[in-house]
C-alpha cells in the first residue's frame, strides 16, 4: 500500500528533512511513528499526501507514484483517497462542526443530497453529532480534534495520516483519540500516527517505527 | 460540484469583503466611464465625418462662355472622378428658392439670377479623403471656363484631424483603464484569497480539484469587472442623456456600449483574478 525505497527529502536550504528511508506499510496496519520535534515524521506524512515532492528515491502511495512529476488531478484523487488529522485541528473557526463535516464533503463534489446522511453518519461514529452545532471554539481540544477526524472520515479515506493529534490534548482527550483511531483501523483504513509520545505508541501493542535526525532508527512491534 | 454552491461561495466572499468589493469596483468604473465617454465621442464623430464623405462633391463654377461639353469630358479623365452632373443657372436658383424654403420670397427682391451654372463632380470613395479631394479639386481649378471650386475639404479635413487626436486619446485611455482594473482587481481578490488562506489549505489537503479552488475568485474578479461596468454604463447614460440635449444629431449606441462595457470589463475582472492566483496559489 505504501513503499519507501531509499526515500530522501533535502529541502531548497539544503537541509535534510528525511535521509535513505526504506518503509513498507501493508493495508489495514497501524503504525506509529515516533520521534523528537524535528525528526522527521512530519516530512515523512507529508511525502505519502504529496504535500511534498520526493528528492531522491521511490515512493509508491496506493499505486501513485510519487516519485514521478505527478499532475494536479492525480494529486487531488490520491488526497481524496486520504484522511489527515492535525495537531492544530484545521478547522473553519466561522462555520459550525456539521459545516465544517459539509464543506468537505461538498468540495470534494459528494452529491448534494448524500451530504447531511454523510455528515451526521461520522459525527455519530466520533460521538459529536450532539454537538454539530456548536462552533470550534466552544468545544474542548479532544472535541475539536475527534471533528477534525471526522472530517477526515467522512469521505471514507484508505489511509488516515494523523500527525500528533494528542499534541494539544488532555490525557483523558488523548485517550479517547486513540481508542477513535485504533476503532477507524479496525473498520478497515491503514491509520500512521506520527507522535513524540513514545508511551502512548508503546503501550498500544502497535508497530513502531522510530524516526530521529531523518532517519528511521527502529521497526518493530 | 454544484455550480450553485461555487457560486454561493463567490458570493459570500464578496460579503465578507464588501467594502474593498465595492471600492475596488467603483473605480473601475471610473475608468470605464472615461473609456465610455470616448468612446461614444468617438464614434459621433466618426458618424459626422461618414456623413460628410457621403456627401463630399466638387463644386466647379463656370464662366458664362465655358464649353460645358469639353469641360465635362476633361474633368471625366482625372482619376478618382465618378459622376459629373451639369446644374444650370435656372436650376441653381431652384434649388436655392427650395432650400430657403418659406424665405424663398427674399429671391423676388433680385433683377436677375446672380447664381453661375455649376458642375457637381462625385468622387470614387477611396477619393473621399481630404488629401485626394484637394488633388482632384486643384486639377478642376486649372481647367479653362472654371470660375471657381468648392468643396469642403476644410471641414473633412478638420474632422479627420479631430478623429485622429481622439483615436489617440482613446487607446491611452483604453491602455490606463486596462492596467487599472486589472491591478485594482488582482490586489481586491489576492486580499480575499489571504483571507481564505486556511479555507484554501484545508480544500486542498482533503482533495478539492484546482478547479474547484480557483473557480469562486474568477466568478468574484469577473462580478467585480461587471459590475463596475454596470455602474459605469449607468453613469455614463445619464452624462450622454444631458449632453444630448446640447449636441445636435446626437447618437448613443447603447447596446454597442452595454456590451463593450460588460464585456471588457468581465475579461479585465477574470484577467485580474487570473494574475492574483498564479501569484498567490501558485
């Protein structure tokens, strides 16, 4: 589902971001990838949603190949087929958590008529359908992340690429994220979680790759 | 996608930046009204001097002892001439009894016909410029029995200058009105684009096509565009529905103006957007 072959990403100030990195991940896996700020994870994320362009090696994403000059719609359909989560959440301050959800759905060309089922559907799935009508700020950090990943469910993503989505959390809240993403991965979607909590990775029985200084250190269970 | 929800978005963009929509639009309809006013002066003038060209004739007046049939036959060898007609003394009084019309009682005052008989030369219309008339007039001139000539190439003359100056003016104006709207409408939607900035993020990251990203700025630069040509078409009637009164033989092409105006402006609103995006998106 996803190849790293001798991957390295050198940004234009020369720095090196992710240096020789070999990665297999099969579908319907959980991976954690854990590392200090500035190890790599978040270039690593990037690389699978092109969020960046590869420097050197072979990168294959759901049969894209992303090592190659890619065009805008080959971009836009590997995304749609892709979930992100992000520590700061992403979310449209101006509209309510079931905008948010609507927006999404609608920008993505989901027929008009599919939206609200859509919408309220993951909502219940991440237990905030409750709250569809409150707006980001009156909601607590885990609740505005569990709708960040709604939205990153609702259009029933492959993979889900969460990039330190306990960062800004409470214990309790980091909990409850993760038991929302190991309940995602049993659905079926391959979820990569890049964290720099290494307990919360280590205590979840999951596969662990350590990233540090580029590099991935460790693989393993 | 709908089309109806892009156009949605379009136009909550615009609500959220209503004043600089409005300013922006504002003076972009500035430079349409002086373009339009140009414009239409432009094309009177142009009316005017076709008008004219029409009508241009040589008038050649005769010495009572000229060889009319000679004279006819001559001035039918110079190029560029078409049709001579001979108009009589008699016939010259006529016509000035009937274009005095009710006055014509003045004429019964006179001893005698003072009018010269007349031969009334047209022209090939590529002979209709001021420069061609005046060749063909001086060669009229020189002919024997020829009094004398008229034929108002002072005046085509006039009016082919004033056309030039003005055709000048307009395509600077056409050029400053071009550049402005297209900078005025860049920097109008670059600033709602910074303003969308997360908005933009976020459709990109989950899989919104180019299109769909880009789509809601043109429909905004392009309603900008049109809606300073509104505005300017709206000025501009009422500024030539005033001056009409004072000009006579006054024409508005308002349809002619509508549509350039629309046009010109919604092509300069997209062209607008179209730099702000390759230079923000991009």
């Amino acid at each position: 589902m996803i190849f790293f072959e001798h991957v390295s990403k050198v940004f234009k100030n020369g720095w090196t971001a992710l240096y020789d990195v070999n990665l297999r991940i099969k579908e319907g896996e959980f991976v954690f990838l854990v590392g200090p700020t500035g190890a790599g994870k978040t270039t690593l994320l990037k690389l699978i949603y092109r969020g960046e362009e590869v420097s050197a090696g072979k990168l294959n994403v759901l049969n894209y190949v992303l090592h190659n000059n890619l065009q805008d719609k080959s971009i836009t359909e590997l995304r749609r087929k892709i979930g992100i989560v992000f520590q700061d959440f992403k979310l449209l301050l101006d509209r309510t958590v079931y905008e948010n959800i609507e927006f999404t759905l609608r920008v993505i060309g989901i027929r008009p008529n599919l939206i609200p089922e859509i919408t309220i559907a993951t909502l219940n799935k991440v237990g905030m359908a409750n709250r569809k009508d409150f707006y980001p700020y009156q909601l607590s950090g885990g609740e505005q992340q569990k709708v960040s990943i709604a939205r990153a469910l609702a259009k029933g993503p492959q993979i889900l690429l969460a990039d330190e989505p306990t960062g800004n959390i409470d214990h309790k809240g980091s909990v409850d994220i993760l038991n929302l993403l190991k309940e995602i991965n049993y659905a079926g979607a391959t979820v990569i979680m890049a964290t720099h909590d290494k307990i919360i990775a280590e205590s979840s029985n999951k596969r662990v790759i350590q990233v540090e200084n580029g590099k991935i250190l460790s693989d393993g269970n | 996608m709908a089309i109806s929800y892009l156009f949605q978005e379009s136009l909550k963009n615009i609500l959220r930046n209503k004043s600089s929509f409005f300013l922006s639009a504002g003076v972009s309809a500035a430079c349409l009204i002086l373009l339009s006013i140009f414009l239409v002066l432009t094309l009177n003038i142009s009316r005017v001097k076709n008008y004219i060209e029409d009508r241009v004739e040589i008038y050649a007046f005769l010495n009572d002892d000229a060889n009319i049939d000679n004279l006819i036959e001559k001035i039918g060898q110079i190029t560029g001439v078409k049709q001579i007609k001979y108009v009589s003394k008699d016939e010259a009084f006529r016509e000035l009894r009937n274009d005095l019309e009710e006055n014509s009682s003045l004429l019964d005052i006179l001893e005698r016909n003072p009018l010269p008989a007349s031969l009334r030369i047209q022209l090939d219309a590529s002979y209709k410029l001021a420069t061609k008339l005046s060749d063909v007039e001086s060669k009229v001139q020189l002919l024997k029995g020829i009094k004398e000539t008229w034929s108002g190439k002072e005046l085509l003359n006039k009016l082919q200058r004033y056309l030039k100056i003005i055709t000048f003016f307009d395509i600077g104006i056409l050029l400053i009105t071009f550049l402005s709207v297209i900078f005025i409408v860049s920097r109008t939607v670059e600033a709602a684009i910074v303003a969308k900035a997360r908005e933009i993020e976020i459709m990109r990251l989950v899989g919104a096509s180019t299109a769909m990203v880009e789509f809601p700025f043109y429909v905004e630069g392009f309603l900008h565009g049109v809606f300073g040509s509104i505005l300017s078409l709206i000025v501009s009637v009422i500024i030539f529905y005033f001056s009409s009164t004072e000009i006579p033989a006054f024409h508005l092409p308002f349809f002619t103006l509508l549509i350039f105006n629309i046009v010109f402006g919604g092509t300069l609103g997209l062209a607008g957007s179209y730099i702000a995006l390759s230079r923000i998106l991009q």
